[in-house]
C-alpha cells in the first residue's frame, strides 16, 4: 500500500536508518551474492507517514521488505521486562529505525474526537492536551510510547520522502487534486488507477491548504494539516511531485507550468470555488479532464465516523496500552536497579 516503488532505496538514510551497505555486516553490495531480505512488525493502525517512514528505513537496509501487521496493540516487551526482539539481537540481525516524533495514531484519533476547526494548529493549547490526554493516558502514570507530540516539518523530511525525479520527454503528466486527509487505502486506490493511464505516467498532487479544504468540507476537516499531508501522499509509490498549497481552481497557468496533459478527479463530490465557479473549467474546455472510478468507496468521513462510532472502546483500548508499557518500564527500572546493587 505505502510501498516506495520509485525512491532509491540504496542512499544514505538520515532518519536513523543506515545505507544498504552498511546494513548487511559492513559488506559491499559488489561482494554479497545473497538477496537480503528485512522483516519489520507493527500494529500499523491508520497508517500514516510516520509508519511510511519507518517503512522507507527498513527498505533501504536490504533488497525486499516483508512487514508483518499484528492482531493487536501489543508493545516490544514482554510484562518482565523481556524484549521480544532478545534472540534476534543475540544473533546480531536487529536492525532500529528511529521514530518519526511529532505524529502517532493515538494523536490523530484525538484530534477527529476533539472536533474543532483548529486542532491542526491548537497542540499547545492547554485543552486541547487535556483532551488527547484523557484519550490516550490512564489514569496513573505517564508512558513515552503513547502519546502527543508536535510535528514539525523540515525540508530534510521532504527530500526523503521525495521522489527528486523531473517529468523527462515522452512521460504523460498527470495532474490530481484534493485534501488527500488521513491518507488511506481509498486515495491509494485512485492514484493507482490514475497512474495506470499512461504507459509513463507522471502523477502531481495538489493538496489544498488547510482554510481552503475546511472551506469546502466544513466540521473540523482537515485533520492532518497540510506538511502532515505532504509527506503522507509523498510516501504513496504512484506519486512523483507534490504541490503544497495548490489553488482550489485548476487554472491556465497551473496547467502550462506543468505542462498538464491530463486532469483527473475520484468520484466524490467537487464543490464549487469560493465565487461559485466550476474548479476544472479549464481543464473540461481542453479536453484534457477525466472522471476515475476507483472502485472503492472508503473517504475520510468513513474513518472519522467509525473512529466517533468506536469512541469508548477506543479509549478503553488506548489506557489498556498505557497500563502495560507503564508495567514495563517499571519491570525495566527493576531490572536496572538490580544489576546496580549486584555490582
């Protein structure tokens, strides 16, 4: 779903991955001969970029990536204090990715709970932190693991996730638009389709600003703001370039900047631009706009009604997590604490 097709996976990662070298016992990939291959575990619930990006680390320490998802919530540890991942260390193929700070499931829940036209700019707002806290905490402690913290985007962050392709002679450019919000398996679906229009298809994503898609949505969409939905979309294999802030209108000069052979849009519904004004006037008198069916109906509303739908239990599901990682870092201090005084 979030496979990087077209990234080069053998540069040097600065997300705490390491390059394909150096991830395989310091070998040259001249002087291995075996297919290297990964395997990396998660609950990947709603999955989102920081889930893409632990996924484009992995993939850039070997040759193919398999990912397991669990049936469940479950943490790295054991209640002991045991690592789950001990025998693999032993044998010396443990590889660590480092965390994408600033975005987790349990935040963007909270934020489709809170229900404001502001979350997405409202995360130091003392209410706002006493709401993802009585969502995602229990009622004693305080885990490292579950929780709230901003995002802050950096062109480094871009330029992983990145293609770094320009359009070359002969490529059919495509062009899409949209909020592209908690970027799920229905958006994948379309851009697939999308992609599969043209023998070489370049695919470019407008992605509204965060006014303009509350504008035409309304309730408190988005719920990822738009450097949030920059990388999400950027992760998406069938993706080479991203507009940040597109205009809601597909306009002249958009249209011979990229030099835009096609124009598509999915089968939900195209609201009108702030004068009343049909946004793909220009791309219908060309000839050059398409309807896609994708086939699959899941949008954003979906997730976001299932989420309110499943409130309760979400929350009962989130401090039954809080409880057994608080469980083990006590069982972690235990441990240390005991090997300190056997000294």
């Amino acid at each position: 779903m979030i496979e990087n097709g077209h990234h080069d996976t053998k540069e040097q990662l600065g997300e705490g991955g390491r390059s394909n070298e150096a991830a395989v016992s310091g070998c040259s990939p001249e002087k291995r001969k075996r297919v290297v291959r990964l395997w990396c575990d998660g609950c990947y619930d709603m999955v989102h970029y920081g889930h893409s990006n632990q996924l484009r680390q992995a993939k850039g320490m070997g040759d193919y990536l398999i990912v397991g998802v669990h049936t469940d919530d479950d943490i790295t540890l054991t209640v002991d204090g045991q690592d789950t991942y001990d025998e693999v260390k032993r044998a010396g193929r443990y590889r660590e990715c480092k965390r994408t700070q600033g975005v987790s499931t349990t935040d963007l829940v909270g934020r489709m709970l809170l229900m404001t036209k502001s979350h997405h700019s409202n995360l130091d707002n003392p209410d706002y932190q006493q709401h993802t806290d009585n969502f995602g905490k229990g009622p004693k402690g305080h885990s490292p693991w579950t929780g709230v913290s901003q995002f802050l985007q950096t062109s480094q962050k871009i330029i992983q996730f990145a293609s770094g392709k320009e359009p070359q002679p002969g490529d059919t450019i495509i062009y899409v638009a949209g909020a592209f919000d908690l970027f799920h398996i229905g958006h994948v679906d379309f851009l697939a389709m999308v992609y599969k229009l043209a023998e070489r298809p370049y695919v470019i994503v407008g992605l509204h600003f965060d006014q303009e898609v509350n504008r035409y949505k309304g309730k408190n969409y988005p719920i990822m703001n738009v450097h949030e939905r920059t990388l999400s979309v950027l992760a998406c294999r069938y993706v080479s370039e991203v507009v940040i802030g597109a205009p809601y209108a597909v306009t002249k000069d958009l249209l011979d900047h990229f030099k835009v052979d096609l124009v598509c849009h999915g089968m939900t519904k195209v609201f009108p631009d702030k004068d009343g004004s049909e946004p793909y006037a220009e791309p219908k008198r060309r000839g050059i706009f398409r309807t896609i069916d994708s086939a699959n109906n899941l949008t954003t509303d979906d997730i976001v009604q299932r989420i309110i739908e499943n409130r309760l239990q979400f929350e009962a599901r989130n401090q039954k997590k809080e409880a057994k990682e608080m469980a083990v870092i006590e069982a972690m201090k235990k441990k240390e604490e005991q090997s300190e005084s056997a000294h």
